[in-house]
C-alpha cells in the first residue's frame, strides 16, 4: 500500500470535504442530464417498447424532438411493404388537445393541453408496446376509452373509471399504465379508432412517421440500408436504437439546456476546485512535521510532490465512488416517483474526467504548502 492511500485510509476525516465536493460537482451535473434524459425516454418509451425495428421519417427530419411534425405521403406505406423482410408497417400518428376534467367532491378542477398517444389495438400489432397486458389492450377496444400512466393521474385529476372531456368529447378512463411517465406535457393513450372519433384523425394523403416491423429484428441495420438505398431522397429509415440516440443527442443540443449545463460544468469546477484545494491544503498542512520528518531523512522535494499528487488522485477516486452512489440513490428515489432519468454513456465518462481533473488540479494547487515542511522546524 502507497503511502499516499495509507495516509488517505487511516486520516480520511481531513479529506471527507473534498470527497463529498467532488461528489456534489458530478451529481450536479448527472443530475441535470438525466432529468434532461428522462424527458426523451418518456416521449419515445411507446416506440422503444413497440414491435417495430424501424421507423420511417422525413428526409430532413432528425429526430422526434422538436420536429415540428413528420408528414409523410401517404403513398410511402404501400411502397415499404414491398420489401420482402417487412411485416407491418402503421403510421404513428399522435396529436394534442385539450383536456378537462370532472372533479368529485370538490376536487380540483384542471383544464390544460395534454399529448395523446396513439396505439393499435390488434394483437401483435406493430404499435402496440409489447410490455401491455393483454386487460390494457381489451380495454383500448372501447370507444373513447384512454390508458393513463399512474404518473399523470394527479395531473390530470382522474383516476380509474372517471371521465373527462377531451376536445369536447367525453373520454373515460379505462386502464392504467406503469412506466409511462411524461415529465413536459401530461399525456393520455388511445387507440386510433378513438383518435378519429375525438377529431384528430390526419389527413387523408398525409400520414405520420412509420413504424416498421420486420421478419427478423437482428436485420434491421440491413434493412434500414436497402430501404435507404431506394429512398430516393423522400424519407430516411432508422433503427429504433438510432433514432433513440438522436433523440437524446437533440435534447441535448437545445440552446436553453446548453445554457443550463454549460453553467453547471462551470460552476461544478469551481466548487469542486475551490474546496478540494482547500482542503487538501489544509490536511498537508496538518500533516507538516510528518513531511518535514521524511525530508531529514532524505526524501526529496520531488518525491514529496508525488506523494500530494497521489493522494489528490485517490481523493478523486473517493469523489467518484461517492459520487456513484449519490446518482444511484437519486436514481432510484426518481423512479419511486415515477420519474425517468437516463444517464447515457458518452456524459458518465466525462463527467469521471472532469472529477479527476478537479482532483488534479487542486492537487497542483496544494503543493506550494510543501515549502513549510523544512527540516529545521523539528528542532523547535
């Protein structure tokens, strides 16, 4: 065991304010992120837990976030059949209207614009989320009948088997979903029947993106290519996992969030520099006549500087752990109440880099301290 680690292990009161620093810096940022995330994963969970391998989207439409619709000629659906591999293709027509509700008792009346999520209701239909049991499936059959997620049932101030009025038509609620959630707009379910009998049914010549299924999903790449290929520059074929980083990587790319998480990485920085040099410079100190000790005995400046520059090191490793565990409980405490949260890959690694530069940093921050530990002072 290193001396640094040794000296970290048996004195780790000194160092528990830059650990918890460093955690407070990443769990600042990862939180953003994954709340930021967790939007994209409830507005796309119907296509990700669909049967569909592919989705068909305009030419010059990038994502499903902020794409100001996605017609496409109607004409498009019959032509994706004739691919050999396909087995349905449904247009995924969603829409928006306004919802109030009918309080009981004297509860709170909401009158407010919800999204309303379409979905097939034929068995194995290429739409429907392969994670619905077949009652919520049953249910969806009824005229006017809406699926809501257990998450948007205070939003919406109903509850199973209330009714509410939906662009003037009364909806009722006939089933209950579980992990669901849409933490922008509230949301709502039904069945494409029942989007046409409250007025959202789509134009005639238009339809929205396609949902495709096909023989063999572990082809799908192959697919996308050869519906690519013969394209002609009217749509653009995804994978439903392709189309699931754009949406996230959108998100992302919002000027309002840039602005938020650029803030964030700055202000994570200069906290976590701020008190981890502090600290560390205070725990050196401390530990001054221990320094000064292996200077009599011959330890050079230098050795002395690797030893501080060590320790910052593990002192980021701790923030990291830390920090892992503080994500993890918001992680958890988050789904408990059936928010969504995603912390993709590419922003975990980096936020490890810059907690480990922050650990760096103050370490290089800390070693002017060493010019006190002079050997003389143990004679005093």
């Amino acid at each position: 065991m290193s001396l640094a680690l040794a000296t970290l292990i048996y004195e780790w009161r000194r160092y528990t304010a830059a650990i918890v620093a460093l955690a407070f810096s990443g769990l600042l940022i990862l939180a953003q992120v994954g709340m930021f995330t967790g939007i994209v994963i409830g507005i796309s969970a119907p296509i990700d837990r669909s049967r569909a391998s592919i989705m068909i989207l305009p030419a010059k439409m990038e994502s499903l976030v902020n794409s100001g619709g996605g017609a496409l000629p109607a004409r498009l659906q019959p032509q994706i059949y004739m691919h050999p591999e396909v087995v349905e293709v449904a247009s995924w027509n969603n829409g928006g209207g306004r919802w109030v509700n009918r309080p009981k008792d004297g509860g709170k009346a909401i009158d407010t614009f919800i999204n309303v999520n379409m979905v097939d209701t034929r068995p194995g239909a290429a739409t429907l989320p392969v994670d619905y049991p077949e009652s919520i499936r049953a249910a969806l059959l009824e005229p006017y009948a809406i699926a809501i997620d257990e998450s948007q049932l205070k939003r919406l101030g109903v509850g199973l088997g209330d009714s509410a009025s939906l662009n003037g038509k009364t909806v009722r609620v006939r089933a209950i979903l579980h992990g669901y959630p849409d933490i922008n707009n509230p949301s709502v379910t039904m069945s494409r029947d029942s989007m046409r009998l409250v007025g959202m049914a789509t134009k005639t010549d238009e339809t929205g993106p396609l949902m495709v299924q096909i023989k063999d999903p572990s082809r799908a790449e192959i697919v996308r290519d050869q519906l690519n290929a013969t394209s002609r520059g009217v749509y653009r074929a995804w994978t439903r996992e392709e189309l699931g980083e754009k949406n996230r990587s959108a998100v992302m790319e919002q000027q309002i969030i840039g602005v938020f998480l650029t803030f964030s990485l700055f202000l994570a920085f200069l906290i976590g520099v701020g008190i981890t040099s502090q600290t560390l410079r205070g725990a050196i100190l401390s530990s001054i006549k221990e320094f000064a000790s292996l200077r009599a005995l011959g330890v050079g400046m230098g050795s002395l500087r690797i030893i501080v520059m060590e320790l910052s090191w593990w002192v980021g490793l701790a923030g990291l752990a830390a920090t892992a565990v503080s994500v993890t409980a918001v992680y958890f405490a988050a789904e408990n109440m059936s928010v969504p949260m995603g912390f993709p890959t590419p922003w975990i690694i980096g936020v490890s880099i810059l907690l480990l530069v922050i650990s760096g940093a103050s370490g290089l921050l800390a070693l002017g301290i060493l010019k006190k530990s002079q050997p003389a002072d143990l004679l005093r």
